[in-house]
C-alpha cells in the first residue's frame, strides 16, 4: 500500500471509497478508525495534498482492518 518513500500508492480501492464517503456525508464529518499508526498519516498527509475536506483519519488500537 506504500510505496519506498512512505506515499500511498493511488489510486486504490479505498480512494474511492473515501470519496464517495465523503460526498454521501454531504458536510457531515467521516472519520476513519485505523489500527496502525503508519498507515494513518500517509492518508492524512494525502488528503493534505490533494485538498480533499471532509475525512478524518485516527489512531485506534484494535480497531477492524
């Protein structure tokens, strides 16, 4: 899922479910729960980069995979 540098390989499966997440939630918050920690900032520092508004992603221990 990462590439040699730490960035997410895109697009995935998952970005698209982020998006049409975050235009079904139509202003509403998504939070996302991830279990591991270095999964969670490649995703933050995306949505960083690509300006996508509306997604959050957290750390959780157990959180589902």
């Amino acid at each position: 899922m990462l590439t040699a540098d730490g960035k997410l390989k895109f697009p995935t499966k998952k970005t698209g479910t982020m998006e049409k997440q975050v235009t079904a939630a139509n202003g509403t918050p998504v939070v996302w729960c991830m279990s591991d920690e270095r999964t969670r900032w490649p995703w933050n520092r995306w949505v960083l980069e690509n300006n996508v508004k509306g997604i959050k992603f957290v750390f959780q221990a157990g959180a589902p995979q």
